[in-house]
C-alpha cells in the first residue's frame, strides 16, 4: 500500500522508538513520513569492508544498542578537547552498498537503513525482505540543517583514526530526527520505482520529433562492433 | 596594498556562508515552482525550505555533503596585493583548512586511488582555483562554490548538423537520467557549455551552473531565448524534486559559449543542485571587503569577442 496525503497535501506521519519494534516495521507504508528517537549509528563502505571482509569485530553491541543504520557521513569535527562538533548531516547514495547489505543484516542485526536514493525492489526483495528490514529515504537531499538539530548528543565514534571523519562509525542519540520517507516496506515494495513508472510513460513523447545524433555512443546501443564515438 | 591576511580572512567568512545561508536569487525560484507542485514533490520542496531556515538560524551547513569547496578570483587589472597570486593561493588553502574544522564541513577530498583524506578539503589540485581578470578595476573578487561531487554531469561530443535538435536530446538524456531518484538534488540551476576546447566546454558549463543567479539571462537575445526553452522542456519531463513525479526539474537553464572547432559543437551539462552554494566577496583597494551572493563572473570582458578591449 502506498501513503496518501490528505485533502491538505499532508501525508502520514510515524515517530519511532529505536530500537524499532517488528509491530511499528509492519506498519510502514511506502510514502509515509517518519520521524525517529532513540540511538542510530553511521555505516557505509569503510565500515562494510572492515567487518565483512577484513573480520573485525563490530565495536557496538548491535542490535541492543540500535537497529538502523545510516548511510551517512556526518559535516563534523572532533575538537583538540576530544568533544564533538556535528554541525549538518545528510546521507549518501545506497545503491553502492548493495553487495554487503546481507552480510551486514546478518551480523548487525540492523532492521532500517536510512539512505540516498534508495535500491530497485529487486534488491529489497532479494536483501531487505528475508532480512525483514525497511529503507527510509532523506529528503531533498540536502536536509542537513534539520537532521544536524535532531541529533542531541555524539555517543561515540569507532575507528575514527583507521577509517576517517568521513566513513568511521558515529552513534548519535537523536530526537525527533528525520523527516524521511519510506521508501520499501516489510514486502520489498518500492516508492522510488512506482514513481519512476508514472514518469517513464511520458519520455518516448518528450523525444518525438527530435532528429537523431550524428553519431552515437556507448550506451545507445549494446553492439560494440557499432561506429560510435 | 590588499595584505595576505585579508585575503584569508575573506575566503574564511565567504565560505561558512555559501555553507549556510542559500542564495536568496535560488530560493525565490523554487518558492516560485513549490506552487505549481504537489504530492511528494511539494513535500520534499517544503523540506528543503524549512531546512533552509534551520541552517540560518543554527548556522549550520545546510547540506553535510558540503561538496568540493572551490574557488573563482576575479582580479582588477589595478588591483595591488601582497604575496603575489603564490600568497593568494596560500591563502586559500589555509581558508579552506579552517573552514572545514571550524563550521565544520565534511572533509570530503581524498586521494583518488589511496583515499588519503587530510580532513581538511585540501590536497592535490584542491581546492581548485578558477583565475580571471578585469580591466579598469582595483578591487579583487572571490567566489566560492560548494557543489556536490558526483551526479548530474555529463559532456557530449554533438556536431554543427546536430544543431538545437541535438542540444535538447543530449540535455533530456542527462536531465532524465541523473533526475530519476533525485540522484541531481533537483531543481537544480542547469549550466551548459558550449563550445570552446572539450575542457573548456566542461568550465564553461559549470562556471555557467555555478556562477549565474536565478533569473538572469544570457546577453546574447537568441542564446537567452534558448536558455528559456530548455528550461520549459526540463520542467515538462514529468519529473519533480528527488525523482517523484512533479513539474520542478530545472529552477533555471544558464548557456556560456565559446569558440569552437568548425566541425564540433561540444556540450556539457551541469546540474547545481537543491543546497546551492556560493558566496561572493570583494576586496577593495583600502582592505575593505563588501559581501554578495551574485558573483558576477561573466562580465563583458569576460564574453569579449574581439582581439583588443575597448569599452
């Protein structure tokens, strides 16, 4: 089922206590806004490769701890007093990551991924689904500002000095923080892939009546014994 | 004589805000197109405005990929500083060292092939810095940009027989493709290059995105009408803010040419997008600095076609 919105153009809005509950996942509509509260962590292909090819230990007792994992790399400094400042956050494109996420379900118990753009709704059927994990989807994308106020306080941060500001693991306890949109349920049904549908039925049409290229190029055509530039 | 300090001072100021405070020319555009919008599209606009108001009130960046910080010096023809353009370089690198602790922004640059990241935003060839120049003047310009680092760009190679009729095929091509999901960050300001050298056709497109405010048109009457054209077609694909259906694709549509070889027409498109950052800031002759959003890169001079300059 997708979210509507309202007379209003207002759509349905969840908060959630993280770690989130299996009854409030099988509630989430694609296209219904939620707002969270409780502890995330970031987590993107630094930390992918150091737990599921190098076999590190996850530092953080996952999933007690927390069960949504943001594709994330914070605008934030580590002070010479050791204290944080986080000034924005937003998240990074997910589809790169699509070849760990079994591997990082199984071992982190994680049940949201918070992230960019989203996957197809094959991979969240073939990922997502047996792992019973949803995708939430940031806004904009540059909500930044909005997401840097719902993040209270920095927890910790994990392999800062091995990774990186940008892929180390930070764990943010955060308050009302979102909006995001989801965008696969609990059945691998995608928002992003509806919404492309209804627009790919237009493009032939934007098209007509514009005369081909003089020559054309990879990606035109699959034939490599084509003359393309 | 401007001194060194000022020029880092400057660069220091101009980049906390192009991180923070949206151009006001960018942000009338897309008040303009959220009323044309509805559903998911609206939302995601309301969003971004609200996100908008958050960053100024909190002084935060508004986006935490703060992009690739880079910088465009304009530089008077009179203009006397300390240090040489060497001083002036330095002087940028320090900005951007302190900039990125103290707003803070991501530290986004690394090595390409060893991912070697200094958390600073500076390395090899980075920040780039973009020279012109301007006669008659004493002052010295300088324009940062944040832009994000890895879609809604894309160069083509189109020939003369290809004409309009190939400038909009290869801009529907990169419109839809970069569109779908909002991997752009749309509405986005549209820059495309034309013309010139292919590196050229690539600077001019992005200098075209980065440097022109919302609104503004080419001096050229038939590139302008071709600029609003562009414009009308992006907004027709169906497509809204981060891939939903919608109608607000290209907040608006800038062309910079540039001679060319006679058997091409290279072309680039550049997509800068919902955290459009930049900041402007001039240095006058006495060390006063004076602060804009407008970088007024593509003066006369700069559009020039003729082998001396007279105004």
């Amino acid at each position: 089922m997708t979210s509507k919105a309202n007379e209003n153009g207002e759509f349905k809005e969840v908060r959630l206590q993280v770690p989130v509950k299996q009854e409030d996942l099988e509630k989430l509509e694609i296209g219904t806004i939620v707002y969270l509260d409780g502890i995330i962590y970031t987590g993107r292909e630094g930390v992918y490769k150091r737990v599921l090819e190098e076999g590190y230990d996850i530092p953080l007792d996952l999933p007690a701890l927390s069960n949504v994992n943001f594709h994330c790399s914070p605008a934030a400094a580590i002070e010479p007093d050791g204290t944080y400042n986080v000034g924005g956050v937003t998240a990074t494109a997910s589809f790169r990551f699509a070849k760990w996420m079994t591997g990082w379900f199984n071992k982190s118990g994680a049940k949201v991924i918070i992230g960019k753009g989203g996957m197809s709704s094959e991979q969240y059927k073939e990922l997502y689904v047996p792992a019973g994990a949803v995708y939430l989807t940031t806004v904009g994308y540059g909500t930044g500002a909005l997401l840097g106020r719902g993040i209270k306080k920095v927890r910790q941060v994990e392999w800062f000095k091995e990774l990186g500001n940008a892929q180390a693991m930070w764990v943010f306890e955060v308050e009302n923080f979102g909006p995001f949109i989801v965008d696969s349920d609990l059945k691998g049904n995608s928002l992003f892939e509806q919404e492309g549908k209804k627009i790919n039925k237009k493009l032939d049409k934007l098209y007509e009546g514009l005369k081909k290229p003089a020559l054309s190029r990879y990606g035109e055509t699959d034939d490599r014994s084509d003359e393309l530039i | 004589m401007i001194s060194n300090k000022t020029i880092q001072d400057t660069a220091y100021q101009i980049m906390g805000k192009a991180a923070i405070d949206i151009p006001q020319d960018y942000r009338k555009g897309i008040e303009f197109m959220v009323q044309k919008e509805d559903g998911l599209s609206k939302f995601v606009l309301k969003t971004m405005m609200e996100n908008w108001d958050a960053a100024t009130e909190d002084r935060r960046p508004m986006c935490a990929d703060s992009g690739l910080p880079r910088y465009y010096v304009k530089i008077g023809n009179d203009a006397k500083f300390e240090g040489g353009p060497i001083g002036i370089e330095r002087a940028l690198r320090e900005a951007t060292a302190q900039a990125t602790h103290d707003i803070p922004l991501r530290p986004n640059r690394v090595h390409p092939l060893w991912r070697t990241d200094h958390n600073n935003n500076v390395g090899i060839n980075s920040p780039e810095i973009d020279w012109s120049f301007e006669p008659d003047v004493d002052w010295i310009d300088i324009t940062t940009v944040h832009k994000g680092g890895l879609f809604g760009t894309d160069y083509r190679m189109l020939f003369p027989g290809d004409g309009i009729d190939g400038i909009k095929r290869f801009f529907l091509d990169t419109m839809v493709s970069f569109g779908k999901r909002g991997l752009a960050c749309q509405p986005a300001v549209v820059g495309i290059g034309l013309g010139g050298s292919k590196d050229t056709t690539m600077v001019l497109g992005k200098q075209a995105a980065c440097l022109r405010t919302v609104g503004e048109a080419n001096p050229d009457p038939e590139i302008a009408k071709l600029e609003e054209e562009l414009k009308t077609l992006g907004n027709e694909i169906g497509m809204g803010a981060q891939g939903f259906v919608g109608a607000s694709m290209v907040a608006d549509c800038h062309i910079e040419v540039g001679y060319t070889h006679t058997g091409g027409m290279p072309m680039s498109v550049h997509m800068f997008c919902l955290s459009s950052r930049r900041a402007t800031a001039r240095i006058h002759a006495d060390g006063k600095v004076t602060y804009r959003t407008d970088p007024n890169w593509f003066t006369p001079y700069m559009r020039r076609e003729t082998t001396g300059w007279e105004q």
